[in-house]
C-alpha cells in the first residue's frame, strides 16, 4: 500500500492523502494507455466534463458549442421575475433561484470565452489581410505617457513644482524584487508581503483550495455571541 498526497499552502485543509494499493495503481496504469490509444484514434469518444475547465478545444468542441446556444438556460424559473431575485436564503423560490444563476454563469462564461477567441481570430485575420463584413482595424489606443524625464522636470519647475511634487519615490513591483531575489540568491521573507484583511469576498467553484465563507454561519455565530455577552452580564 502506498501514501498519495495533496499539500496545498494556500488552501484549506493544507494537507490531505488518500492510500492506494500497487493493483489500483496497474489499473490505473492500463486505463491511461488504453483511453491515449483511442484519443489518437480517429474521431475518439468525447466526454464533457469538470477536465474541460481549461481545456481550449472547447471553443469547437460540439458538445460545448451546442449548448452554447441553448438560450433557455437563463429564463428565469417559474415564479421569479426576469433578472428579479429572491433576498434570502429561506425565501420559497431560493433554491430555483441558485440553479438558475449557476446555469446562467455557465452560459455567461461559454460566451465571454467564445468572445475572446472569436476576437483574436479577427484580429489575426485582418492583420492578415482578411476582409470581414462591418470589421475593419483601428490604432489602439495607448495610454497617455510624459515624454522626456528632464524635459519635463524643467517645465514643472518653471510652474513653481517642488522637488517632492515632482519626483515620486516607490517601491520596486514583487515582480521585480523576485527577479533581483534570484539574482543575487536570497529569499524575500514573506512577512514583508502581506494581503490587507478583506471583509468582501468573490465567487468561487466549489472545488477551489481557499476557505468558504459562509455569511449565513457568520451571522449566526455572531448573534450566538452577542447572546452569551448579555446574557452574562
Ligand atoms: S472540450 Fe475538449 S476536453 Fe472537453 S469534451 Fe470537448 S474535446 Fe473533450
């Protein structure tokens, strides 16, 4: 029997293993050769599935593209206004609500990434030299920038600018001390880089390694707390 384990710094648990035993491991083995021999066949099996999160074949895989028109994935579920949503978790259409906006995402996702693509293909095309009806290139537009430091320097000055209003003094980016860390064999310790406390959060899947957090929990562990506080009083 052998010890398979996922260490994972960032994420939560940290450290998980599962065993495995050397005949799984031959199973496992064979399942592999034998699923390469019918990839490399002609028209192999396609199976959708949580493995083509990042795959790029996506963009013409059938069975991505088809459902990728299938609009009726973002009416609404019945009983719910367009785009109106319940606003608590107890409310009776709650649960409708959550399937309806995972399937919306999916939908939402598959078309942002469609656009991308179609858009570097575009772009490729007619810097190729393609024609493409209604489309055509354009300068893009870059950010404004100072022209020459010393240049600029004099004129601020003549303005009445002061040193401090015109020099600024910043820190490298991480990018750049990592590289000057390499360089020179030295670790940045990691103290020196730290994530400011947040309460706001974001979306996740549900196989992301960062803890959950949970609002409706927090509260309740809030109002538990606030209970125990007066009632000890
Ligand atoms: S997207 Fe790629 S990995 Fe996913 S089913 Fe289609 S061909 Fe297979």
């Amino acid at each position: 029997v052998l010890v398979g384990a996922i260490i994972q710094p960032r994420g939560e648990p940290k450290f998980s293993s599962t065993t495995v035993t050397f005949k799984e491991i031959r199973y496992f083995r064979e399942d592999i050769a034998k699923a390469i021999v019918q990839a490399l066949a002609p028209n192999p099996i396609r199976q959708k599935g949580e493995h083509c999160r990042f795959a790029p074949c996506k963009v013409t895989c059938p069975l991505w593209t088809g459902p990728l028109l299938d609009l009726t994935a973002i009416i609404p579920a019945p009983g719910m206004h367009a785009f109106g949503q319940p606003t608590s978790a107890d409310h009776p259409d709650a649960a409708a609500y959550g399937e309806y906006l995972s399937r919306a995402k999916v939908l939402v996702d598959m078309a942002a990434m469609f656009k991308k693509e179609i858009d570097e293909q575009m772009h490729s095309f007619l810097e190729a030299g393609g024609s493409i009806p209604g489309w055509r290139l354009k300068a893009k537009a870059k950010q404004r920038q100072w022209i020459d430091e010393q240049v600029v320097k004099k004129a601020l000055k003549k303005l009445g600018f002061n040193e401090q209003e015109i020099w600024q003094k910043k820190l490298v980016t991480f990018q750049s001390a990592d590289a000057t860390a390499r360089r020179r064999g030295v670790t940045i310790p990691d103290e020196l880089r730290v994530a400011p406390p947040t309460t706001e959060t974001t979306i996740a899947t549900i196989d992301d390694p960062a803890p959950i957090v949970n609002r409706p929990q927090a509260v309740e562990q809030f109002r538990a707390s606030l209970k125990l506080l007066t009632e000890s009083k």
